[in-house]
C-alpha cells in the first residue's frame, strides 16, 4: 500500500467520523454543549467554502488537515461513547446515500470573507485619502525647519 492509498483510508475514515458526529448531534443524549461544537465542526467540515481557500498553495489544505482532525478528536471526548458506536453504524448508510451540505455554513464563511474584505478595503481606503500610503497617518515631520515653521505659524512669514 503505498501513501497515497493510505492518505485516502485515512480521509475516507475522517469522512464517515464527520457523518457519525453529524447523526450525534442531533441525539438527545448528548450533552448541550457537545452539540454546540460537534454542529460548528461538522458544519465546517461539510461546507461548500472554506475559511482558507485550498487553491492557495499549502495552506488551502492545512485547515482541512490540522482544524477538522482536531476538531473532531475534541468532540469524540464529549460524546457517550455508545452514541457514536450507533452513529457510526447509521453513518455507514449515509455515505452510500450522499454526502450532506452545509449552506449555513457556507453562508457564514462567505460573511467572514465579506466582512474581512470590507474592513480591509474600508482601512485602504483611509489610508489613501490621508495621502499617507508610505507612512503613518497623522505623523509630522520633525525636521529642524519644520519644527521652526509651525512654532510660527504657516503663514510663510518669517518672524522679526
């Protein structure tokens, strides 16, 4: 078996825990505050969007490969342990079934990424109009000269 095969065992194993959790969260047996992190985990891991794209190089997939793992081993913790023997059970029917999307999920990511660009461009922005791209906005100069001309004021005229 080379790697490879072994990464998509693994990937498919990931998969069908995300379906099990998926079922455990709505099972009255477990715990609020399990559900709260198992619906956040498990919306995550079946959005259409990702937080970080996975055409940008390397880190596209390293929220796939670092926050769902992660994700999913803090949840197994809080979870009866015989909840998710039945869920995974039932799981293994859903996969042959279909894979389910998140929209909610999607929908909050695409807001994350709106927000961030409308801060981003809205501080852009501000900048530019300052006319202070290269530097700090409201900073002065502090030459000797410069010093001199605004203790007098910025008439242009010079003191007797």
């Amino acid at each position: 078996m080379t790697w490879f095969d072994s990464w998509k065992q693994q990937v498919r194993h990931l998969k069908r825990e995300a379906y099990a959790l998926y079922l455990a969260c709505k099972d009255p047996r477990v715990p609020w505050y399990a559900r709260v992190l198992t619906a956040c985990v498990v919306g995550y891991a079946f959005s259409p969007i990702d937080l970080i794209p996975d055409f940008i190089p390397i880190l596209g997939y390293l929220d796939d490969l670092i926050l769902i793992p992660l994700g999913i081993a803090a949840v197994l913790r809080m979870i009866p342990p015989v909840v998710m023997e039945e869920c995974r059970g039932r799981a293994e029917e859903m996969i042959t079934a279909g894979k389910p999307v998140s929209r909610v999920a999607g929908a909050v990511i695409i807001l994350i990424w709106l927000v961030s660009a409308v801060l981003l461009s809205s501080y852009l922005l501000r900048r530019y109009e300052d006319g202070r791209l290269g530097r700090s906005a409201g900073r002065r100069a502090s030459t000797p000269a410069a010093r001199k001309h605004r203790q007098h004021g910025n008439s242009g005229i010079k003191p007797l």
